[in-house]
C-alpha cells in the first residue's frame, strides 16, 4: 500500500501535469486509504494548483495549460468533496466575483475564481454580463468581504467604476474591498476609479486578497 | 498654440509615397476607427451593423471628418465564425459578442463548410459597403477591410476556453479547424480583392497573454503566413496584423508571416519595438484608446503622440501614428481630430525632433 504522501504526491501530479485521470483516480485511492478528503484536496490538488500558478508565472505554462490543470482539479474535487467533514464554526472569506455588464469574456475571471478557492475563499460567481445593482445586492446578501470586477473589453471598464459608485451610495463601500483585473486594466485606472487593488493576473490575485484582508484587519 | 498645417497630400498619394519610399507631407495617421463610426451618423452599433448603407455611410463621414490615411470596413473578429455558424448577440448599442459557438462537439465538425462570402452570414453587408466607401472616397484613400486572423476565427467557432484546451487535448482537430476557417478566410480575402481593395488581419485571441510563443508558431503562424501570402499575391505587399495585449515574443514571427505593417497595443514599448524589428516591418501604434483618446483631452492626446514619434519616427521601414487598439465607441471626436492633427503638427516632414520639446 501506498504511504499517504505518495497518494498526495499524485493528487498534486495530476492537477500540475493536466492529467485529468491521474487527479480522479488518486482522488479514489485517497478515499480508500482513509485519507482525510480535506486533507487529500488541500495538501494534494490544491497544491498541484500552486504548482501549476507558478509555471504560470514562469512563462512555462500559458493559458491552455492553466485552464487543463484547473479542469483536473474540479475532476479531483468531484470525487472528494461529499466526503469533505465540514467544520461549520470556520467562517470563510467570502468574495463576490463576476464580469461587468456587457462583457462576456469570463476566462481571466473564472482563472482568478478558481486561484481564490484554492486558498480557501467562499465565492459566489454571478457569471458574466452582469449588472453592477446584481453585485451589490449579493455583497449585501452573503455579507461579502470582497468584490472581484473583471472586464477584457476596454469599452466595458467604466462600468467598473458603477460598481464603486453603487457600493458608496449603499453605504457599503467601507466594509468591502474591491479588486479589478483583466486586459485593459492598469494601477492607473483602479487608482482613478478608487479601486483597492488591480491584480494583473489570477496568481496576483490571491496575493492581493490576503494582502489586503490582513491590512484591513490591522487597521480595525 | 501651433499652427495646425494643412495636409499637402490625399491620403492615397500620401501612402503611395510612404510605400515607395518617396518623399510625402507628414507621418500617416491610422486610427483604429472602428464601430465607433456609428457614432457619427447616430446609428446604434446594432442597426449599423446589419445595415450596409449605415456602414458604408459611417465610415464615409469618419473619412470626411478626421482624414484618416486608411478607411473602411471588416468583418472584424467575428465575421468569419459568424459566416460558419456562430451566434452572435447584438446589444442594443454596445459591442456585438459571440453567444453561441456553432462547434461545441467536435463530432459536428463535419457539418462545417467554407463560408461563400457572397451569401453566408453578414459578409456580403461588408461587401456592399466596401463598394459603396470605394466609390465615393476611395480616389482620395486606401480602403481596406479588416478580418480576422485563424486563430480569432477558430476560437470563437469553437469557444475560446475550449479551442485554448484543444491545443493540447485535441491537436489534430485544432488544426483541421484551423485550415477550414484559413480557407473561408482566403474566400473572403479574394472577394475583397476582387473589389480592387486590400484586406488587413486582426489576430487577437493569438495574443501572447493567452499562449506560448511555440503555441503561436504551431497554431497561428503558419495559417497567418497563409492569409498573408494570399494578400500579397492579389495586393502586391503584405497586410497590416494587429495583436492584442504584449506581443513582444512574436514579433520576429509576426514579421516573418508576411506582415508588413505591425498594428501594436498600447501595453508594448514602441522603442523596443523599433530596435527588434523596425527594419523589417513598419510600425503602427499606439495612443492609448481609453486613458487618452477617450478620457484625455487635446493637450494629452498631443503629449502621448510626441512621445510615440519621439519613440518610433526614426523606424527604418516607417512608422504610423495610431491608437493602440480599437477606439472606444464614446470617445469624442475632437480627440481623434486631435490625434489627427498632432501628426500633421509634430509629424511634419522634415522631422524636426526639437518641435516636440514642449
């Protein structure tokens, strides 16, 4: 029998090397040698996912890839996740993330959705094309402690800046942080537009994210 | 404030002396125009978009009211995908979008066929406004259309998620869908050719912000080097190819498809461009479409011109002034006049780099 570091090993493999079979059958070979699931996604796929972000970075990986090894780990998370013990007193981070109205270009965002998951976010994806009153009435909803805006198109980018001015006029600007990213986007716009961050990819995201969660909670 | 000089050439003798490598009034001016013709005649993108007149009727006044050194109309990024089936949503007045991939299942593939640009799609409204612009301005400036590269047209026939992970799931596939929409685009090439026109190629899904330069050279290259090829036999010269986002990689590639001129987004440095390949491909670029032409005002749009002239006006094989990308549909259009205007002011021929130093 394998020891428990091999299965996570392969667990790992088979989301860095896009290996879709590999990730759903070491997902079943972890259940079978009493592996915790949450063990098995957090120690094994999700770190093949880091894996794969920093081949990202390298300029090893590009888009195809990152999108391969993303659809491994689902796969992985398929099998694992019912047998997941939830603790239910931890409460997550929640981020609401979406594509601005009018804009339908979702890959960028479905990158950083999934990046965000990874290191143990709560998300709720509204999709693409959405209107900027859909993302405040679900930052007021699940009580959000982020929103992710994305937008490739350069025509669409000002509708970012509805969102902001939305969450001001509900009051609820101080208690969300709003993160913007994809193609057109630069520092300049989200300074401009009073963004709290603009993260030029799914890997910086992530970074941003804890960075500024932990700034906020400092300064509370 | 300068004296604005008045252009001494039409557009068409303008570009005819750039290309010969004759003497000519100023540095050529080619912003990426667009749907934002539409805005000119208050036609909404939608009805200008299935309308021939409209098109040929918005370009025309975008002709008149900025002297642009190029004009017309393409079936753009989605125009060939749509021919062959994709589904496209039309917003009331924002940018058309694919909805529906016509290739979602591989095993449809099949049913796929090249596109007759004379009956299939939209293509034969962008025919008739090419003939509509060609005969009332095309004595005065190049009319051209703008299609789409392979790579854009597969992706949306395909979806783009997908066809990005068919590149390493379904090679073989890829690639076949790769020569049917190569195929449908030359069919579309020589209807425009055959219009006396010259086509140019919009490649932005090949951007290197989704893939690999090997990617690029074993899925985009050699199917653009085929479009470009084709254009050069029918046109005498290579096309102009625009890519999105950071091209830098590629360049060596892009010129050695066959690309003559390199549309380049505002995200690229155009003095690294220059010392790489400005003696092997003319360089056009790269005012920033959004922080400039349309949220800057004339003072900014002059600024950001000087310093791309100051960058690039010394390219060995030429230099165009331009936007970057797409102009955005409500930019207004004293900024464009502005841009049009900084190259007839600070791209004067003969340059005198010192009028650019305030």
């Amino acid at each position: 029998m394998d020891s428990q570091q091999e299965i996570l090993d392969r667990l790992a493999e088979g989301v860095r090397e896009m290996d879709e079979e590999l990730a759903v059958q070491a997902s079943y070979e972890a259940l079978e040698n009493k592996i915790d699931a949450l063990t098995a996604i957090n120690q094994g796929l999700v770190v093949g996912m880091n894996e794969a972000g920093f081949l990202y970075e390298q300029e090893e990986y590009f888009v195809p890839e990152l999108l391969l090894c993303s659809d491994a780990m689902y796969a992985g998370l398929d099998v694992l996740s019912p047998h997941i013990q939830r603790n239910t007193a931890e409460s997550k981070q929640k981020v609401v993330i979406g594509v601005v109205e009018g804009d339908t270009h979702d890959i960028g965002k479905n990158l950083v959705k999934l990046m965000l998951e990874v290191a143990d976010f709560e998300i709720y994806d509204l999709g693409r094309d959405v209107p900027a009153v859909d993302f405040i009435s679900k930052v007021k909803e699940v009580g959000a402690d982020i929103v992710c805006l994305s937008t490739l198109m350069s025509t669409t980018m000002d509708r970012m800046a509805d969102v902001i001015e939305l969450l001001k006029k509900e009051g609820l600007r101080e208690q969300v942080l709003v993160m913007i990213g994809g193609g057109p986007i630069s520092q300049a716009f989200a300074n401009r537009i009073g963004a709290d961050a603009y993260s030029e990819n799914a890997i910086g995201a992530v970074k941003d994210a804890k960075r500024l969660l932990s700034e906020k909670r400092v300064a509370i | 404030m300068n004296a604005i000089p008045k252009d001494e050439m039409t557009p068409k003798e303008r570009m005819a002396a750039f290309a010969a490598g004759k003497a000519y009034d100023r540095i050529p001016c080619m912003p990426l125009v667009g749907e934002h013709a539409c805005r000119l005649i208050g036609a909404t993108v939608s009805s200008y978009s299935h309308s021939a007149r409209l098109m040929a009727e918005a370009q025309i006044k975008a002709f008149q009211t900025y002297r642009t050194d190029s004009a017309g109309i393409g079936p753009g990024l989605f125009g060939i995908a749509e021919a062959m089936g994709t589904k496209l949503t039309f917003p009331q007045d924002g940018m058309p979008y694919v909805s529906e991939p016509v290739l979602t299942d591989w095993n449809d593939f099949e049913r796929l066929a090249p596109v007759d640009p004379h009956k299939d799609g939209r293509l034969p409204l962008y025919l008739e406004a090419l003939q509509i612009i060609k005969d009332a301005i095309g004595d005065e400036v190049g009319v051209g259309s703008s299609v789409g590269g392979p790579f854009t047209a597969a992706a949306s026939i395909r979806g783009t998620e997908r066809f990005l992970k068919d590149l390493r799931k379904n090679t073989e596939m890829a690639h076949r869908l790769l020569k049917l929409v190569t195929e449908s685009a030359l069919r579309y090439i020589d209807a425009v050719c055959e219009l006396g026109l010259k086509p140019s190629i919009s490649e932005p899904t090949a951007s290197g912000t989704l893939i690999s330069t090997k990617q690029f050279r074993e899925f985009a290259q050699p199917y653009l080097k085929i479009y470009a090829d084709r254009i050069k036999e029918r046109c005498g010269s290579g096309p102009m190819l625009h890519i999105c986002g950071n091209s830098s990689r590629i360049w060596p590639e892009m010129v050695e498809l066959g690309a003559t001129i390199l549309s380049l987004d505002n995200v690229i440095d155009l003095e690294e461009a220059k010392n790489m390949v400005g003696d092997k491909a003319c360089l056009a670029g790269n005012v920033k479409p959004i922080d400039t032409l349309m949220k800057g005002n004339r003072e900014q749009v002059y600024a950001e011109s000087k310093e791309c002239l100051r960058k690039t006006y010394d390219s060995p094989k030429g230099y165009i002034l331009s936007s970057g990308c797409g102009i955005a549909l409500d930019t207004p259009p004293e900024n464009i006049i502005a841009l049009m205007d900084a190259a007839r002011i600070y791209g004067k021929y003969p340059i005198e780099p010192d009028r650019w130093d305030n």
